[in-house]
C-alpha cells in the first residue's frame, strides 16, 4: 500500500521479520476462508432464498445485488482506505476492523429468521464488505514479509491453506446442519445457528494474524497540497494510464472481466441453483460444494503444471470450452450423475480458468510494475464479481423464478470470454513487456 508522491516522514527501525510471523500470514487465509465458503458459496445464500424470502421470485436478484453492492463499495473504497493506511502506518488497525466486522456481521445472520429480508441484505453487505477490505490489507503486508523471489511461494502456501480452512468450516457445518433432526431442530435453524459457528472459527483462526503481525512501515506525509482525497484519486488514475502501451495485457483484463463474470455467478448462486432448481437438500449442496472445492484445487496444480507446456492461452481457452460444457449439462438434466459430472467439471475449470489468467497478467507485466499491474487485476475481478451474480440474478427475476434460464445466459460470459481471448498474441504480449518496463 504504497501512495505516489507520498514522503516517508519518521522512519524508525525496521524489526526482522520472525517465522512465526510469516506463519501469522498464512493463517489469515486459513481464518477468513470459512466465510466466503459457507455464507456466500454454500449455506447462507440458498437459506435467504428459500426461508428468509420465502422462495420470492426477486429473492436470487436482491441477494445478488447486496453483494454486487458491497463489491463496488470495496473498489470505492480500496483507493481511500489504501492512501489513509499509508499515510498513517496504519495496516494493522485496518485489519483488526475489517476482522472484527466481518465476524460480528457473520454472527448476526443468525438473527435472520424468515420474513428478515432487510436485515440479512444489511448484514451481507456490511460483512462482505469487511471481508474484501481485509483481503486487499493483508495482501499490504506480503512485501514487507517477503523478498521478490519468495513471495509466489508464500502466497501460493496461504492460498493452499485457505482451501484447507474453508473445507475444515464447511465439514463442520455440514455435520450441525445433518444433525437437526436428532436434537429436535430444523435444516433451517441449523443453517442460520451455522452462521455463529463461522463466525467463532473466523475469529480464532484470525488471533494469531491479529496478534503476531507487525506493522513495519513507517508513517507517511504528503506533498503540499496533496491530501488523502488527492492521493486515492492519483493512485485509481496512476494505475489505469500505467497499462497504456500494453494491448494485449488489456485484453486480457477485458477478457477475464467477461469469464470471471461467469465464474463469479457459479460461486455465488452454486447453493441457490442445487436447491431451487434441482431439489438438492441443503446437506446435499454443501456435500456437491465439499467435493466441488477439492477438485477446484487438484484443477488449478494440473493445469498449472500444463500451461508451461502447452501454452497459457490454449489452456485457458480449454478451461473456457469446459465451463461452457458444463453450463450444457447443468442446464439439459437435473439426473444426479449428470449434475456431479457437470459440478466436477466446473470444479476442474474453476481452479484452472483462475490460476491460468493469473499466470498470464505475470506474463505481460513489465518487470517492477508488479504492484501496480496486478491491482488492474484485482479491479477486473472486482467488477466482474458485480457484472455475472448481477445479470444472473435479473434474468432470474424478469423469468419467474426460472433458475435454468439465468444458468443458461451466464454460458454468454464464458463466450465473450473466448471471443476476447482469440485475439490476444501471447508473443506480441510479452514485446510489449520489455518495450514498456
């Protein structure tokens, strides 16, 4: 989180960096990933629409706008809360807030009972909002832990670890939600009761990260006359002129824009749809969600391990054809083999598709822009976490109700998708790289 223009004021001593700290890092990944898993994924979603709504026909599009809603107030925000951070040294409170909202958030969805539609959609937006912002900051403190040459490998071993946290939340969720009946509660009392139990890992998981991590930058000042306003609005402008040059790498961000859109729907409804459209229970969902998750991760080191050698675009382009290939089986039966055929399918495609266009932003970014670059990525991501769940949730409303249909439109972002990738040149990217670094 470093502001252009800004001018180290005091610098004091900068302490070492300890493993237990590198191990505090980690965690958080570990910590947080037990959220995203089973309020947005896999429980809270498909209980809004169902019980909370009451199976409304705008009920998909209201839980898709609130969090359409509270990704656009993460990329508002991002700028400001990045130049009031610097400016202040002030990572480490950052992530203490973001933390404890985002917990008490989760531990508020289970007040929502049915008919409690304003205070779910309230209570996401706060949540998921808190959530995003402390991704953005303890990403802030990786080049502060790490030299260049090992921060791939950190990230990549808290990434793996998240994956691990997420499956560990979602398994004990599962085991509450199947055992309602044997202590005389309902499927859906447990799923709201599964919010605190996400919550209360979230915050054990997080003490370590909260505790242990040190904030190593020092306060910052600005220029005369640059304020914090000035400063956010120079960092959005600094790094959307900085791509000039880079046609390819455009592309690609347009490109991933449009297929992550499709990913991002399949995240966000994969409860909703299971459950609405091919009458899974809610302990079937998260079981498919569970097996979904593992194939998602054996995906991504397949395809990382192929796309060296047959290419970043032909894979992407494969995982891409996949995606829409399982949208067709999702869309022609609702038979369980096909729908485990087509979920593991997307699993496959969901890691791949991700890790291959994140290879390929590495692979056009000029060296020492790495930063800046990859915050253009992680603006793509955002939007396109705005753009699919959104549209899903409108063909979904303007249709009745109709599931199947708004599945079916989101096969046209993985179209677009190819369409942009056809034109981009892998060689003439990677020019462009060394012309413009």
């Amino acid at each position: 989180m470093r502001a252009e223009g800004l001018r180290r004021a005091h610098a004091p001593p900068v302490p070492p960096v300890r493993r237990r700290e590198l191990w505090a890092w980690m965690m958080f990944d570990f910590a947080n990933s037990g959220y995203t898993t089973v309020v947005i994924t896999a429980v809270f979603g498909a209980y809004f629409v169902s019980t909370v709504a009451g199976g409304a026909d705008w009920a998909t599009f209201a839980w898709t706008a609130a969090l359409s809603l509270s990704y656009l107030l993460i990329m508002l925000s991002a700028p400001l809360l990045g130049a009031w951070a610097d400016l202040r040294a002030g990572k480490r409170r950052l992530l203490w807030i973001t933390t404890l909202a985002c917990v008490f958030g989760t531990a508020a969805l289970a007040l929502a009972g049915p008919g409690a539609v304003v205070l779910a959609l309230v209570l996401i937006v706060v949540s998921n909002t808190a959530f995003g912002t402390g991704e953005n900051v303890i990403a802030a403190f990786l080049p502060e832990l790490a030299r260049e040459e090992a921060m791939g490998r950190l990230s990549g071993f808290g990434w793996a670890l998240g994956y691990v946290g997420g499956l560990l939340v979602l398994g004990l969720c599962l085991w509450w939600i199947t055992g309602a009946d044997a202590r005389g509660s309902t499927t859906a009392d447990a799923a709201r009761q599964s919010m605190l139990i996400t919550a209360v890992a979230f915050a054990l998981a997080a003490l370590p990260t909260l505790l242990l991590l040190r904030e190593r930058s020092p306060p910052q000042r600005p220029r005369p006359g640059r304020g914090l306003l000035f400063e956010s609005a120079a960092r959005v402008r600094s790094s959307l002129d900085g791509s000039a040059g880079l046609t390819d790498l455009r592309r690609l961000l347009v490109c991933i824009v449009f297929y992550q859109a499709g990913v991002a729907t399949v995240i966000t409804i994969a409860a909703i749809f299971t459950q609405e459209a091919l009458g899974f229970t809610t302990a079937e969902s998260i079981q498919l969600i569970l097996v979904v998750n593992l194939t998602a991760a054996v995906g991504a080191f397949l395809f990382g391990w192929l796309q060296d050698r047959i290419g970043h675009r032909a894979l992407l382009a494969a995982s891409l054809l996949g995606w829409l290939l399982a949208i067709g089986l999702f869309w022609y039966s609702d038979a369980r083999s096909i729908v485990w055929l087509a979920a593991n399918i997307a699993g496959l495609c969901m890691g791949a598709s991700q890790s291959v266009g994140r290879a390929m932003v590495g692979v056009f970014c000029p060296p020492s822009r790495e930063a800046e670059i990859f915050g253009l990525w992680g603006l793509a991501v955002k939007l396109a976490s705005i753009l699919g769940p959104l549209c899903y949730g409108a063909v979904s409303w303007s249709s009745g109700g109709d599931h199947r249909s708004a599945m079916l439109a989101t096969a046209a972002f993985f179209v677009i998708g190819l369409g942009l990738l056809a034109g981009i040149d892998v060689g003439r990217g990677r020019a462009a790289r060394g012309a413009t670094g």
